[in-house]
C-alpha cells in the first residue's frame, strides 16, 4: 500500500515592505512521503517570498513537467517557475524556455554549494534565471516551525526575511548566486 501524503494546514501573513504587498493566505501544502519538513518549509518560504493571488503549487518533486511553485496569467503562459533544491541542470534549462523568469532556491550547506560550483558555469547564459542559497542554518531552523497547522508571520524588509510562529522568530539568509539583470 502506498503511503499518502501529509497534509498542513498554513494560515500565512505577508508583509513585504519591499513589493508593498499586505496579505493573508489560507493555504494547504501535501507534504510528499519523501519530502522532509525543511524542504517543504523552503517551499512556504518561496511561497512567501514571491506571493501572488495567482501564484499556485505543483507538483514539482511527482513530476519534471511542473515546477514546486508557479505563477500563470489567465491566457496559462507561465510567468514564473520556482524549484527548490538541487534540481537537474536540463530541467532548469528546460524550464527557462518555457517561463518568463525562473527561479531556484538551493539549500543543502556543502551539497549546494557543490551543485552550484558544478553547474555555474552551464546557467551564466540562461537570462532569465536567478538561483538564490539558502544557509543550513536558516532552513534548519525554519523547518523547527513546522507543524501539521500552522499560523507564521512572514516580514520582508531592507533585504531581510523574517518567518515567525508567534512563538520563535527565524531571520532567513539569502545568498544571491544569479540574479536577473535590473530592467
């Protein structure tokens, strides 16, 4: 018998002083039988970080041909791709011919930065991805606040993220490796 997905409950409230977006949402993420909670609350973070009524989930680690996050206007082209972790190099290059703008979120310490050192060189000509590490330190402790309902408080401001559970209050690093040109 196949063992089924965990399912969390995430009441989410965004400020992001930087985009002056204001919101709440009520979200509900399936939590694959592979999947750990710090991976699944770098998924929340990148939910938080590039918030949007449109932005959805998919079902990145089940399949290569949706991302673990993505935001599509009405006509269905894909305007943004998020994957977390340490996803295949023709699957991102795939993806950059497809969306609008890409973007990963690696973690993993030392294994990331191996992944990153690997494959730098192959995204210096993909113009529309932005690839941003995530310390161990900070995803360690972000997935110390996952329970099966959560209430967490995102706050973005001058460069810095903030995820709070009303009880612990983690500050996220961001290391910026590939970031799109300003336009």
């Amino acid at each position: 018998m196949a063992i089924k997905a965990t399912i969390f409950k995430v009441d989410l409230q965004i400020a992001d002083m930087e985009r002056h977006y204001y919101h709440d949402h009520a979200l509900t993420l399936a939590r694959h039988p592979s999947e750990t909670d710090e991976r699944m609350m770098v998924r929340l973070l990148a939910f938080a970080l590039h918030a949007h009524e449109y932005l959805s989930f998919g079902q990145g680690m089940t399949t290569d041909d949706e991302p673990d996050l993505w935001l599509k206007d009405l006509t269905g082209a894909i305007k943004l791709w998020i994957d977390v972790g340490l996803p295949d190099e023709k699957l991102i290059r795939r993806a950059c011919g497809r969306a609008e703008r890409v973007v990963v979120y690696i973690y993993g310490g030392r294994t990331a930065e191996m992944w990153w050192k690997q494959n730098s060189e192959k995204f210096e000509r993909l113009k529309n991805l932005s690839v941003i590490n995530l310390p161990s330190e900070s995803t360690r402790a972000i997935a110390k606040l996952a329970q099966r309902t959560m209430q967490l408080q995102c706050t973005i401001q001058d460069g810095q993220v903030w995820l709070s559970d009303g009880n612990a209050s983690v500050q996220v690093e961001r290391v910026l490796l590939k970031m799109l040109p300003l336009t």
